[in-house]
C-alpha cells in the first residue's frame, strides 16, 4: 500500500505524522505566543507594574525560527532516523534555544536599560550616558557567554579558550586600572549619587556647581567661572561637601562690645539679639551668649539657623540682623569694640 512505502527507513505514514506534528506543534506555540502577548499587554496597560510589560516584550523578542526549530524537534523524534541525525537535529535544537535565551535576555536588559534611561534623564541627565555604557559592557558579557554556550554545543572544547580570555582579561584590566578605576567610579556615581548636575559642592579647598557627570571625569564650574575637571575616582576619595542638600544652614557669628558697658546694657544685649533674630521670617534662633572676656572687648557669640539653604537667603538674613543690631545698638549707647590699647601712666608724685 501507499502508506508503507519506505522512505529513508520510515513509512509514508510516519513521514506524514511527523509532520501534522510539526505543523500542529508549530501552529500551538503560535497562537500561545499571540494570546499571552495580547492578555499582557492589556495587564500592562491596567497596571503599574512593570513585570508584565517586561514579559509581553520578551515574548514578542521570541524568533519564528526558534518555534520552527521546537516544531521540527518534536516532529522528527517520531520518526527512526539514523543517529547522526538525531544527533545534528539534538545541535540544531539546543544551537537555537541558546539563541534565542540570548534574546531573550537582550530584550530584558533594553527593557531595563530604556526604563532607567527614561528616569535618569528627569533627575540626572548626564548619568544617562553612564546607564547606556553599563547596558552595553552588559549585552557583551551576555553574547560573549552565548558564544562559549554555542561553542561548547558545537563540541568545542572551550576551557582553554576560558583560561586564555581569563589571562587576557586580567592583563588589559592591569594596563588600564586608572581608566577602569574612573568608570566604574562613575558607576558609583550614578548608583549611589552623592551627587547630581545642579549640586553646589566644596571638594577640599574647591567648590562650584556640577555641570557635567561623565564616564571618566565630573565637570565643576567654579564660583568665579572657571571650569574644573576632577577624575571619577580621584572625586569619590575625596571629602565631598553637598550643599545643595542642606536642609537648612547653621549660621554662627560673633562680635564685641567695649569694657565700658555697664552690666545692665550687657544684659540688654542678650534680649536685643534673641528678639531681632525671631523677628525674620526664615531665621530660627538657637543661643545668644556671653562669651569671653577678650583682650579689648566683651565678646558674644550667636548662633541661628535659615530654613532656607541658599546662600543669597543666608546672606539676606545677615544683613538684615546687622543693620538692626547696629540701629538698636546706637539707640542704647553700646559701642561696638575694635582693637585699641589704652595706657596707663603712673603720675609721679
């Protein structure tokens, strides 16, 4: 009959299931792929959670040629073939699978790396650069490990290939530690953010304004506007003063007063300070003190705080505190001091 004719050691029949086989594995896979992308992007749509975007972008990243190669896999294991092509049909299976495992996780890091991207512009547009070179040392390390995989199913022995791009790695990671030192510094940077663009920062005895945060270096323009450039990992070793997250700024400033003040002025003093501190609106005082005798005035000393960190806001303030000081001051007869030196001279009788 038709359907016993042998052919490459299986029947007409045989041929004919396993390849309704293929076409009906084929054509599952297909409709399972649409129908879970369509349920999941309608989930995405609904939700804020970004696990079902990220699935429904791994699936649609799924090769026709990767449900062609299941298909055929499933088909050919009914069939009896000689054990060199069960063998290359085995390669061919894993050789795709593999594959498609590294589009699979490519398409996770783009989802990843797209979402990251799109945060760190609206907070920090310069660490965008910094997220897009990780993304790219990331798919390199993804394919370079697709590649041993392949080779490894191929039947090439890869351990001494593994032990040389082990060697070769350590070598060029020797020759370029500074550079490498910088980036992943710049990682640090991006990740831990102890600072951002727009920060106002003092670095030792330098400070400025953040302008630029890159893979190797971090731009400052300085209060007299001369730019500086600092490398990432010579910045991270330094201490670095934030300014920009100060909550409020603690502001301590003294002054005297001549020893011809009486106590009662002395004691005026302390009231006139507290009661003109309270009276700004962005100010919050903390202690007016006597504080020493000096070498030609009464000393106070003051202490407050500006709810409002900006410098322009404290130096307001200041001036504000100063000019009422000096008016209340010359109201009441208190002389403020300055270095004098008087002499005193013994008359002779």
């Amino acid at each position: 009959m038709f359907w016993q004719d042998v052919y490459f050691g299986n029947s007409i029949k045989d041929w004919t299931i396993a390849f309704s086989i293929i076409m009906i594995v084929f054509t599952v896979l297909k409709i399972v792929q649409k129908i879970a992308i369509s349920k999941l992007s309608i989930l995405a749509r609904k939700t804020e959670n970004q696990i079902d975007d990220l699935l429904a972008d791994i699936l649609a990243k799924t090769k026709i040629l990767t449900l062609l190669v299941i298909s055929f896999y499933a088909g050919l294991n009914f069939l009896n073939l000689k054990p060199g092509i069960i063998a290359l049909n085995y390669k061919i299976f894993i050789f795709v699978l593999i594959l498609q495992a590294g589009f699979w996780a490519g398409s996770g890091i783009n989802f990843w790396l797209g979402r990251a991207v799109k945060k760190r512009m609206s907070e920090d547009s310069s660490s965008a650069t910094t997220i897009s070179f990780l993304g790219f040392v990331a798919r390199v390390f993804l394919w370079s490990i697709v590649l041993l995989l392949i080779l490894d199913n191929l039947g090439v022995d890869i351990t001494s290939l593994v032990a040389g791009l082990g060697i070769g790695g350590i070598a060029i990671a020797l020759a370029l530690q500074n550079i490498l030192g910088d980036l992943f510094a710049s990682l640090s940077i991006v990740l831990d953010k102890p600072f951002v663009i727009g920060d106002f920062i003092v670095v030792d005895d330098l400070m400025g304004t953040i302008e630029h945060i890159g893979l190797k270096t971090t731009r400052i323009r300085s209060i007299s506007g001369e730019q500086m450039i600092f490398s990432n990992n010579d910045l991270l070793k330094s201490r670095i003063r934030n300014y920009k997250r100060m909550s409020e700024r603690r502001i301590v400033f003294g002054f005297g007063v001549v020893y011809q003040t009486s106590l009662e002025k002395l004691k005026l003093i302390d009231k006139i300070i507290k009661e003109i501190i309270k009276d700004q609106p962005q100010a919050r005082l903390d202690r007016v003190h006597f504080k020493e005798y000096g070498d030609f005035s009464l000393n106070f000393e003051v202490v407050y705080y500006v709810t409002n960190p900006e410098f322009g806001v404290y130096m307001d303030v200041q001036e504000a505190i100063n000019l009422e000081m000096f008016g209340h001051f010359q109201e009441e007869g208190i002389e403020f001091a300055y270095p004098t030196q008087t002499l005193f001279i013994p008359r002779e009788t």
